[in-house]
C-alpha cells in the first residue's frame, strides 16, 4: 500500500511539473494578450481622459495614450514631466517585483543560498509565471534576481520574501515601511510579486518614485537591462534553466528603444498591462510608468512618451547656468571677510543642483524661491528651489564653501538665573563670521575722521592763541 501511495504521489508531481511548465510557456506571453472589443474599446476611450501636466504652466503638451494613468520622471530632480492621473491606486501586478528586488539587494549578498520552501512553490497561482522550481531547492540570490526580474518567476519572489523578511509577512512589512519612506501616499503591499489582492495596490507617481530608487542602484540596473541568463544546474535540477527578459524594449526585442536601461512588465486580469521603464539620452535619465493598458500599447505609449519628454526637456546644471544671483555681491549675502580682500565667497551653490525645463525656456525664466536654514553639520545655509507654475522643476542647495567657514566656540558662558547661582550653559555651537575687510575699513574712517578733527581743533586753537598774543602786543605799543 506503501508503494502504491509513493507511485501516486510521484505521479501526481509528474503532472503539476508538466502543468507549471505549459502555464510557463503561456505566462511568458503575458504582455502580448490580446484585449476583448470591450477591453479595446475602453483603452481607446481612456484617451480622452485629462491630462493633468498639460495644465502645466508653459508646458509641452504630452501625448493621448489609452493607459488609465502615467507618469514620467526626471530621476535626477524627480521633476513630473508627463501625468495622467498619476495619484489613482490601481493593481500594479508584477511590477510589485521593482521594491522586491530592491529590497533584496540591499539587504544581502550575491553568494547567499535560497533554500525553496513549501509554501513558495505552492503559494502562488498555478497560472503564474514560475520556474518550475522544487520544494528544498537551492539557487544563490544573484541567480534569484534574474528569475525576479527577467522571468518574473513568483515563486522566486516568494523564496526571497521569506530569505529576507523571514516571511512572506515579514518581507510585506518591510516593503510597506520602505515604501513610505519613499514618499509613497497611495501604496499598500500585500505580497512580494504582485499577484492579485485587495489590499495590494500602488499609483503610477508612487511606482515612479520605487523605480528611481531602483535605477539609482548599479547592481539593479546591471541585472534589469539583462536580456538573457541562464540559471546553472542546482542540488534537485540537473538541467540549466535558460531565461529571457519580459521588457521587450531591450536591445534585440521588437520594441527596442535608443538610451533603454531596463524596466519590469507586469500583467493580471484585473490589473491589465502594466509596465516601467527607465532610458537615458543626452545626460538625462527617465523614469516611464503607464497601468491599465491593453497589449502591445504598454510598450507603444512608454515609446512615445519618451520620445515627448527627451525632445521637449533638458536638463541644466544650475550653479552653471544661474545668473540672477550673485553671492559675491553683499545684496545677497556677506561674502568676503578676507583681510586682503579676496574674490572668493564663503557661499557657493551646489554643484550637484538640478533643473529639469523645456528647450524652450531659460533657467532665467524660470520663478525661484529662498528658503534659508539653521546651520547644521552638512553646511546648507539655504536651498534654490525654481518652479514653472506650481509644478517644482529642480533646486539647489547654497552651502558653505568648505575651506572658508570659520568658527570661535565659546567654551564656558555663565549665567545668573533667578536665584543669583551660575551655571554652565553648553555651547550652542554657532558659527560667527567676521568681515576684517570692513572692520579695516571702518577703523580707517574712524582714524581720519579723529585726525581731521584733531586737525581742525588745532587750527582753532592756533588761531585763537595767535589773536591774543596779536591783541596783547598791541597793548604793550599803546
């Protein structure tokens, strides 16, 4: 009986590895679905929906596109340059793998082994994409993130849920928190690859902040703009398991893109096309994120909204190209304290400092607003931020030059209090500047002023001396 239950059992595994594996091959297709009339018809009426950075003052407009909503951004400044309905929470699908893999890099090396358990190779939809992959195999996490992010396997993103947060709920919590500190409002995490739930949502503005994370990282994006990978034989699969990117803007698919980095497809029956995308021209690095859009049109909307944003915007350094302000001006901000009086500013503005505009405006053009700050350790005195309307385009800190800043720290000041007694007050570790170049200045003036007066009252007095003696020898004759 013994024998004939483990005859069963190996049968019945037979079977649902013969299952996974035609499920795979359907799955991988996923982002070419081809959408029902109705589906069609109302990708076609999402078009007319309004397009929020047209309102934008003296901006581009952007494209009709049929994705419910989408969002581009400038990942140097996290400038909006595109927005459709960007704050609208809606399923992101396997997109949810962006923040997964991140957090997986951050928190592990590429040498560390993830064991598969029961609950990740059974966790997950039969339907979705997998790699077929054993209860108690093992697979190193570099060879995991390929799967994550170029196969989209689920059952990987489980396995690393449960290698990095102990468990799926633990990894969740960890997404959440990660998400938040992101600048993430309309974001809630319900598992580790984007299978569908209620309570696992997010926003095309918050999904762009996530990939700019990601695309910020080397490793992320080393392994994102992969097109092709195989994973070596394990401990319960002899075979290899060659694997191909999804994202079919890769140099060699049939949408390849000029300047593309890398992204993460995603796709389920309620989320529909979902897709992220990140390309670089000209020194300028774009996020793209369109949800709820019909086959092939994730691809075709990304495609021409980064065709609209490289060719409507630049990117400009601000510290080389702002004229209005002059910190070696005294208008501005006392900028020379050096007793020979030196040209070089205690000021400077940050070379790291950004704006992203449309070609057809000047940094000069653009409103700017000064918000000053208390010294702190990192020597911002105030931050430049330039806006074109409400929209925030790009800012700049002022700081402190790092070879100027001069300081006396009073060690121990004293006070009396109400009761007559002293005590020692800590230094609050202010810095004081001090202009030589004026107090030299105002010292001459004093003197010559001193000396003139001198001068003037010597005068008096000679001539008043002079007229007595004058007055006193005219006597003397009489």
């Amino acid at each position: 009986m013994k024998k004939i239950l483990n005859y069963a059992k190996k049968i019945i595994i037979c079977i649902l590895t013969i299952t996974m594996c035609l499920s795979s091959n359907i799955e991988v297709l996923a982002v070419d679905t081809i959408p029902s009339e109705i589906q069609a018809q109302e990708a076609l009426d999402r078009k007319s929906l309004p397009i929020e950075s047209n309102g934008f003052t003296d901006w581009p407009n952007g494209p009709a596109i049929g994705a419910q909503s989408a969002v581009v951004m400038d990942v140097k400044t996290g400038t909006i340059l595109y927005s459709k309905n960007p704050h609208d929470e809606l399923f992101p699908a396997s997109t949810t793998k962006l923040l997964t893999g991140l957090l997986v890099i951050e928190n592990t090396t590429m040498d560390e082994t993830v064991t598969f358990s029961s609950d990740a190779v059974w966790n997950i939809d039969r339907g979705s994409t997998h790699l077929s992959i054993d209860v108690g195999e093992e697979i190193s996490v570099e060879e995991a993130l390929y799967g994550l992010l170029l196969a989209s396997a689920n059952e990987v993103a489980y396995a690393l849920a449960e290698h990095v947060g102990g468990s799926m709920d633990g990894f969740v919590a960890m997404m959440n928190d990660r998400a938040a500190k992101l600048g993430c409002k309309n974001t809630h995490f319900a598992n580790s690859n984007g299978l569908p739930r209620e309570d696992h949502y997010t926003s095309a503005y918050d999904l762009a902040l996530i990939a700019r994370e990601c695309f910020a990282n080397e490793t992320f994006c080393k392994i994102a703009s992969t097109t092709k990978y195989t994973i070596s034989p394990t401990n319960k699969q002899p075979e290899e398991r060659p694997i191909s990117n999804h994202h079919k803007m890769l140099p060699g698919f049939k949408y390849e893109y000029e300047g593309f980095i890398g992204g993460k497809t995603g796709y389920t029956e309620v989320a529909r096309q979902t897709l992220v995308s990140c390309a670089e021209r000209n020194g300028m690095r774009l996020i793209c994120v369109v949800m709820k859009e019909e086959s092939p049109a994730q691809f075709t909307d990304t495609m021409e909204l980064f065709d609209y944003a490289f060719s409507s915007f630049q990117t400009v350094n601000i510290a080389d190209n702002e004229t209005r302000y002059d910190l070696n001006s005294d208008a501005f901000f006392k900028t020379k304290y050096d007793i020979l009086g030196s040209t070089r500013p205690i000021l400077t503005i940050n070379k790291s400092g950004y704006a992203v505009i449309p070609k057809s405006v000047k940094l000069s053009d653009i409103q700017t607003e000064i918000t000053y700050s208390d010294f702190a350790s990192d020597g911002h005195v105030a931050t430049l931020q330039y806006y074109m309307g409400t929209n925030p385009v790009g800012s700049a800190s002022i700081d402190y030059a790092t070879d100027e800043i001069k300081a006396f720290e009073f060690s121990t000041i004293t006070e009396l209090d109400t009761d007559e007694r002293t005590e020692s007050v800590t230094p609050d570790h202010k810095i004081i500047f001090i202009n030589v170049k004026d107090i030299v200045k105002y010292c001459v003036i004093i003197l010559a002023s001193v000396f003139i007066v001198s001068f003037i009252i010597d005068q008096l007095i000679r001539h008043i001396k002079s007229k007595r003696r004058n007055d006193r020898f005219k006597r003397i004759r009489r």
